[in-house]
C-alpha cells in the first residue's frame, strides 16, 4: 500500500476495491484456481457407487462450508451497518489536536454498526434493549472507534461485573429462554442486587429502548473520554450523536408484533433508506467540562451511570455523519468489523472510569476467539487506511509479507526501524495525569448515589412518556415469576418515583412499597422525545386501495410523495388496479404480506369493491394503527372505514379530497397522537 495514501482522495470505499470480487459471468473454480468441469455430482466409483476420497472438489467445497460460522459477538450479536462519511462543520481545534476534527469541511470515511444486546445473531430487532451505535472513523492517523450506545449511561459501574450482568440478561441457562429479552427472573434478581442499575433500567423501559429505526436514535459514548489540545491541555468530553430526523419510537403492542411480521425491520429500514437515497443523517456533539470544573458537578465525571444534562452542560455540534452505501457482504463487513474503544488518535484519550477501563481490555480479547487470531486488524474491514508498521508477525490468517530479516526493535541492521515517532511527529503520547492512591478493591463515595439521576429522567418524560414506563415495568416484572424479586424490584423504584412503584405494584399484585423517593424535583427537559425534531421524510403510509379507485386518489399519493414521505399500496391481491377513469396502480403488497404496524400512517382510499373480506381486512389496518396512535386518512370510499373514529385527533377525513395531503402530512409530522 502506498505510503503517500491521502485518506480524502482514497476514501475507504476504494481502499476496499481491491478485496471486492464479483462471481458474475466468470468460470466455476477450485480455490486454487483450477476450472471445475461437474458441480452437482460427487465423483463415485460407479453411478451407484460410494464416493471417492479422491474427490477433491468435493473435500474442498464442504471443509469450506463445514467452516462457515465464526462465533457470535457475546453481547451485540444481533447487528447492521453501512459506510459513509464524515464531515467537520466546527474546528475542534481548541479542544482536541485529532486531525480528523481540525478543518471545517474535512471529510473522514465511516462505518457504523448499529445492533442490539441481549439477542442472537438471528434474533428479531425491535425487541425492548439497548442498542449499540458503534462508529469506526478512518482517519489519516488511524482508526478512531466510538463504540456507544443509543442510551447514554450503563447498568454499572465497574467492568468486573459486566460477566454478571450479560449472565442475568442472557436466556437463563438451565432452558435457554427467553430469547433477546430482559422481562424474565435473572434480569430481575440481578437490577434488585444491583442497584446502581436503577437509572438505565429506567431508560431501558422507556421509549429509547424501542426506536422506530437507527436513522431516529440519538446515539452516546456514554463514558466521559478526554480531549487534548496541542498545546497539552485537556477536557473532559462526553460524545452524542444526534439524528436529523429526530428521535422516535414505536409503542410497544406494536414492537412485539414486528417481532413476528418483521423481524429485519430495523436493518430493512436502513438497507432500504440508503438504497432510495435517504442517507440517514446524524450530528456529532460534543459536551466539555473542563479539568478544573472536575468537581463543581452534583455527579462525578467518572461514573457511567451518570449523564451531564444537555442544560447545564450543553451539547457543542461538532459535524455531520451521513451513511450512503450499504455493505456489499454482511459477512465480510458487518460480522467481521471489530470495534474498540481502546482505537483511539492523539488528541483523544481515556478516563479512569471503572467501566471505560475494563472495556479497553476486553475488545481485543473478544476478537481473538471471535475472529480466530490476532491478525483480524488484517481483515479489510478493520484495515486503516492510513500505512501500519511495526515488528508484530505470523499468526494464523498473516497476510501482510514483511520484508527482511528484522522484527525487533531495538536494532542496527535496519537503521532500528521502524522508529517511534515524536510527539511532534504525530506519536500517541497518554495524557499525563496525576494519580495518588492505594491499591484497592472498592468503589468511591461519588459513585453511591444511584437514584437521583433516575428520578430527574423520571421528572423530564411527558405524560405518555410516563404511562409507557409504567406499562414496560408492568410487563417485564408480570413476566418474571419469582414474587420476591418482583417485590424487590417495586421496592427498589420506589426509590426513584413512590407513583411509579405503587402504580406497577398494584399491576403485578405486590405489596405496596414503602420507601421514599430520592425527592430530586429537576427535569432535563433535553431528555423527552416530545421536545424532538419532528418530520413527515421517508415516514411509510399504507395506503389500502382496491378495483376502480377514485382517480384522485393517485393525484394525491403523488402529492404525499413529494412532501418526502414513502406511499406503498395495499389491497387485496397483487397485481394491475384500474381506476375509475382508467388509471392503472400497482399495490406492492396484500393484506397478507403488509400489516399495518409496519407503516408509520394508513391512508385508506378503498374502491368500489362490495368484497366483504376486503371491508374486514381494511377495518383491522386502521383500527390497529389508530390504536398504536398513527395518523390515520380517509378519501372518498375509504371514509367508510373511519365513521367511528372520524373526530379524533390525528384522523384526518376528507370527502372532497381537497387539501387533503397537506393535512395528513402535517398529522403525520406528529409522530403520535397521544390524545385519543
Ligand atoms: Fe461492549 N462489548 N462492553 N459496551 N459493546 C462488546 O465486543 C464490554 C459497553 C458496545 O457492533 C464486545 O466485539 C464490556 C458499554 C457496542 O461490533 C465485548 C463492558 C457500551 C458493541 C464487549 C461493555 C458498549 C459492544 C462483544 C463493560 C456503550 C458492539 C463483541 C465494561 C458505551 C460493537 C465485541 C459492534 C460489544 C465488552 C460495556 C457498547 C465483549 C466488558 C458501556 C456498541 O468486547
């Protein structure tokens, strides 16, 4: 590779043309390269005979298959991702000497990989978890990973108990059940012991943990990283990213139906947004507290249980990602990317929270078992694109050929290259901060609050915010079946909000609890999808069309259409529909293959079909969707479906027709209509 590569010109997309081979129109070979002649019959010693050792195809093409797996990711196995770029709209340059964040406009190719926690590689994606927001950027200076979530703090506070945590959230062991959820016993028992993980349970039974799509979910760093200038001087940091298009959710009647109608819905939506050319789009900020302000805060910086409200520390937008082609193959990209927290560029460096500094061991230590060595940094995926050169050799899967006989350092044959660099040079060089202390196992007072903050993100959610968490906390404890730990649980949240514990008690039959909440009365009004951006683009309507529609009807689809939102037809049958006037539609599902938790808004246009069947299918679409709270519309036929409804907020109805895109539009730009 050359070494004057320029990471703008060679972005990583042509840094990967190399690896990228296309079967199409070319001859059938062995791997070493010989032509096969017969791919469909083993070689036997007759035609009814047993088959020949000497069969080397053969060998070769099951040996390869039989090797097909590689072990899933312990935690995040279940994930998605594209490439894209990234672009600078503010120097950083007071703050962090990061060349990649130094020039407004600079532009560093990216790779994301958004996923969920607890299920398995197959598991269906719009379960209730966090999900993970994994960020590679190729810099001229190396790989920088920002390995975050969609939720910005953590169930603890030290990485020595993340094994316990994985092992209570995991399917329990002795039934292997239940799978990509944490609404059963262990999760439970573990949130009960372990309570510093009463302020991301809170999360997790919010609306964050079931976003209607990647393109809609902020995404976090979570621990507090440092930047440092070139001048030495260092701040804490504390990275977001925040979506263009808001951040949004689904209700959860509708997630665990997805579950089972689309359980690729949320890589469908992405592989599908960047196929139409909707690249998702997502800022990247930046919250900074300076290294004299360490203690002015009523949270210590190093506890990743915490988060610096937006209010009092604000979020500086630093630059803009956007992801614009998807992955040519899953396997070679998305399962074979290997992120670390540890992949870091001078200018940005660690902290000494507990849980960032157990995370720098454990990344490398998971690819050594899951990529089966520790030449996976060779993998093209994980290559950076700037030259890599040190005396690290062999190892299973070794592709680079280094030349010569030196592989040590110190040396003379080879003029004791490669050399470090200086600092000057671009060498990383560790922050050098003062520490003072014994060698301990314990954990510091600062860190032993762990309800306050719980309660504040209580304090900051809108009324059905609220409702919803009550609900999820409703469902998950009536899922587990041990009754003290469900009373451990009430008694715990109590702690944060006495209404939300006595309100979930009562709903799962537990004692009433009698703790105090923390009395925190402050907000983070930063912290409540209500205040989000809100917008109709690339939102999905269903529109329910059938034989002889009204040739308006197309007039208007074409008009939501230009207003950035995405119309698919449903009715009864696939198939060419003729209008009224002889205009012909294409409907791209049925009833069967379509349901309506799968579009964020019904648009019911109906046609002259007596078809009681249709009439029932119809109905049940927009009486789920008004129930999920989606924007509802009716134009000529269709309004026979909406009589009951007509009057309630976000169902916009309209005879005539005239007008009728605008408003629906604007209904749709809701999101939800709470209000029914
Ligand atoms: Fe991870 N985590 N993690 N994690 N994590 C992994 O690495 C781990 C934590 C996160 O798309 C594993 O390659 C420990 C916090 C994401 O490939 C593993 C601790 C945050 C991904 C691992 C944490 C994350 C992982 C499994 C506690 C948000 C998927 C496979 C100290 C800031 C990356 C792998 C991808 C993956 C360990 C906690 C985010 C085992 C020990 C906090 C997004 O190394």
């Amino acid at each position: 590779m050359s070494e004057k590569r320029n990471v703008n010109e060679n972005s990583k997309n042509e840094q990967l043309e190399q690896f990228r081979v296309d079967d199409r129109d070319q001859k059938l070979t062995t791997n070493q390269g010989l032509k096969v002649s017969e791919d469909e019959f083993s070689l036997k010693a007759g035609e009814r005979g047993p088959t020949l050792m000497e069969d080397f195809h053969f060998r070769e093409k099951m040996t390869h298959f039989d090797h097909e797996r590689i072990p899933e990711r312990i935690v995040h196995a279940r994930g998605y991702a594209a490439h894209g770029e990234f672009e600078v709209y503010e120097s950083m340059k007071p703050y962090t000497k990061a060349k990649f964040l130094q020039e407004p406009g600079a532009k560093t190719p990216v790779f994301v990989r958004f996923s969920t926690v607890a299920g398995s590689r197959g598991s269906a994606e719009t379960v209730r978890d966090a999900r993970g927001f994994a960020t590679k950027f190729y810099t001229e200076e190396g790989n920088y990973d920002l390995v975050g979530n969609n939720i910005p703090v953590f169930f603890i506070q030290d990485a020595i108990k993340f094994p316990d945590l994985v092992h209570a959230l995991k399917p329990e062991p002795h039934n292997e059940m239940p799978q990509a959820a944490s609404a059963h016993d262990t999760f439970w028992d573990f949130v009960a012991n372990n309570q510093e993980s009463a302020h991301m349970v809170m999360w997790a039974m919010s609306d964050r943990a079931i976003p209607r799509s990647f393109r809609m979910m902020e995404g976090f760093g979570v621990h507090t990283f440092r930047f440092v200038n070139d001048e030495g001087k260092a701040h804490f940091v504390k990275f977001h990213w925040k979506p263009v298009l808001g951040t949004h959710s689904l209700v959860w009647d509708e997630a665990q139906k997805i579950s089972g109608k689309d359980p690729d819905f949320h890589r469908r939506d992405l592989y599908e947004a960047i196929e139409n050319g909707d690249f998702p789009e997502y800022e990247l900020g930046v919250q900074l507290i300076s290294q004299e302000d360490e203690f002015k805060f009523d949270f210590d910086v190093l506890d990743p249980t915490k988060l610096w409200p937006e209010e009092e520390v604000p979020v500086k937008i630093v630059g803009k990602m956007t992801l614009n082609r998807n992955v040519d193959n899953v396997f070679a990209e998305t399962e074979q990317v290997a992120f670390h927290p540890g992949h870091v560029v001078p200018g940005i460096d660690f902290t000494n929270d507990p849980l960032l500094q157990g995370r720098l061991f454990s990344y490398t230590d998971t690819q050594l078992i899951r990529l089966g060595g520790p030449n996976f940094h060779e993998l093209p995926i994980n290559r950076p694109v700037c030259p890599f050169h040190n005396n690290q050799r062999d190892g299973y899967g070794r592709q680079t050929i280094n030349k010569g006989p030196v592989s040590y350092h110190n040396n003379s044959i080879a003029a004791n290259t490669p050399s470090p660099a200086s600092e000057a040079e671009g060498g990383y060089t560790h922050y050098q901060e003062k520490i003072e202390g014994r060698k301990v196992r314990s954990r510091s007072d600062s860190f032993k609050d762990h309800f306050s903050q719980a309660t504040m993100f209580w304090n900051s959610m809108s009324a059905p915010e609220k409702e919803h968490i009550i609900g999820a906390f409703s469902f998950e404890l009536g899922k587990v079946k041990n009754k003290s730990v469900q009373q451990q649980v009430v008694d715990m949240f109590a702690n944060v909000n006495a209404e939300l514990a006595a309100t979930v008690a009562k709903a799962i039959g537990a004692n009433a609890p009698t703790a105090k909440d923390s009395g925190v009365t402050k907000s983070s009004p930063a912290l409540s999808q209500e205040n989000t951006k809100k917008m109709p683009a690339t939102r999905k309507i269903g529109v329910i069309i059938g034989e002889g529609f009204d040739a308006e009807a197309a007039v208007i689809i074409n008009e939501l259409k230009a207003a950035g939102t995405q119309p698919e037809l449903i009715s009864n049958q696939l198939g060419v529909l003729t209008g009224a006037d002889g205009t012909k539609l294409e409907p791209q599902h049925t009833f069967l293959t379509a349901d309506s938790v799968l579009f964020d808004a019904i648009y019911a246009v109906g046609g002259q079909s007596e078809d009681p069947s249709f009439d029932k299918a119809a109905s049940y679409f927009i009486n789920e969707a008004y129930s999920h709270f989606k924007t509802i519309g009716a134009t000529h036929e269709g309004t026979k479906w909406v009589g009951n409804i007509k009057n309630s907020p976000g169902v916009v109805v309209e005879k005539e027709a005239k007008d009728f895109a605008s408003q629906f539009v604007e209904a749709i730009t809701a999101h939800r209509h709470w209000k029914r």
